[in-house]
C-alpha cells in the first residue's frame, strides 16, 4: 500500500491517534506535516518520523483558529509538495461530492475508545474541570468497556492508524464520502 509522495497533513500529531496515523502513512512513503497544538510534541513526532527514515516536519497550530491552520497548511504545502491527504470529520461527504470527479477521495474514520493519553491532554489544554464523561454513556473504564464493546477491549492506535492508510491507498480509490467506524462492534451494538 504505497502513498509515495503523497503530502499528507494530520492534525493532532504530536500524541495518541494524531501520531500512529502520522507515522503510519510516512511509513507507507507520504511526506508528513505533523501539526499540534504543543510545538514540543509535534517536533517530536516529526523527529521519530525522520529517524524510522520516513519524510515529516513539525508544525505548532491551534486547530480552531483559522489562522494557524492557513499556517500550518501553507507552510507545510512549501515544505514537502502538494497536500494530497487530510483525516476532517463532518465535511466529508460535502467535500466528497464536490470533489470527486477531480479525483480526490473524501473519507473519515470514526474510532471507537482507543487508549490514547487524551484525557491527560484535555486536563492540560482546557484545566482540570473538563466534564467527566463517565455518565455519558461512554465507557472510561475496563470493566466498562468489557460491558459496551462487543470486542471486549479498547482499541489501539495502530487499529485507526491502518485504517486511515488503506483510505488514503489506490486500494480505496472508489471509495469516498464514506465515514469508517473502527469502534471493536460499539456502534452495532
Ligand atoms: N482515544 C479515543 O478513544 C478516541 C475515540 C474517539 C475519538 N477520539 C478523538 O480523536 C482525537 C485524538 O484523540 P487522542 O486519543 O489521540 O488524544 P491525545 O490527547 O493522545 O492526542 C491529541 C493531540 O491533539 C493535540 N491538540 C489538542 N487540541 C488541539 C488544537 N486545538 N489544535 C491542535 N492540536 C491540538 C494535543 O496536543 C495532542 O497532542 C480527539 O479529537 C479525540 O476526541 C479519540
């Protein structure tokens, strides 16, 4: 499955599923702007990137700005060529319709609870009162998990990671608009 050359941008890249996702499609040849809201982080991914001898450059932006997304985008796009792949929930089957007979392939992969350091991040991004999610119906704790996924366990990044890559592949390219939920049977359920 070969993205050689294929620019791919992802957002959230310096942690958790942002990072598999990066390193998955630079270790199928896509250059890769690695962009976070923590600069650190996002230079670290580009870092590990480089050292497995794939292509990536850390971009710090802050996703709901606009302005930092032009940023990132741009700088990226003069870094390392045309953007050819970019993971954007919601837009997609708009953007899939609109783009289409161009050639381009709209799709999002929706993930299910995969062990990921979010909580720890959205403490330090938003403080320490971010709602607890536990009553919401979403599992935040093995025994939970056990009781709501059919699978009986949380994912890994690695899981999300291969199912972008195979979206992003030639393999996938009639596939578009599309919305792949990785979730272990959460959602069938
Ligand atoms: N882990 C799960 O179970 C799960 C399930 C479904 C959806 N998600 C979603 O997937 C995304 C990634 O989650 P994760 O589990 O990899 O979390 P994570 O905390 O491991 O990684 C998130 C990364 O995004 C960065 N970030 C946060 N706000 C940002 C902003 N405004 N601009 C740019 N970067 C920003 C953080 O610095 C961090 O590096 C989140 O949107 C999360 O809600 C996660």
């Amino acid at each position: 499955m070969s993205l050689q050359d294929r620019m791919a941008v992802v957002t959230g890249a310096g942690s958790g599923l942002g990072r598999a996702i990066a390193e998955a499609l630079a270790a199928a040849g896509a250059p890769v702007a690695a962009v976070d809201l923590d600069a650190a982080s996002a230079e670290e991914t580009a870092a590990l990137i480089a050292k497995a001898g794939g292509k990536a450059k850390g971009f710090q932006a802050d996703t709901a700005k606009a302005a930092d997304v032009d940023r990132a985008v741009s700088g990226a796009i003069k870094a390392l060529g045309a953007l050819e792949i970019m993971g954007v929930v919601g837009l997609t089957r708009q953007m899939a319709v609109t783009y289409s007979a161009r050639g381009i392939t709209i799709n999002a992969v929706c993930p299910g609870p995969i062990l990921t350091n979010l909580r720890q991040h959205s403490q330090q991004i938003l403080g320490p009162e971010i709602p607890d999610m536990s009553g919401r119906g979403i599992a935040v704790n093995d025994e939970q998990i056990r009781a709501v996924v059919p699978s009986g366990r949380r994912g890994t990044a690695d899981e999300i990671a291969s199912a972008v890559r195979f979206l992003a592949s030639d393999e996938a390219k009639y596939i578009t608009g599309h919305s792949l939920v990785v979730d272990g049977g959460w959602r069938a359920k």
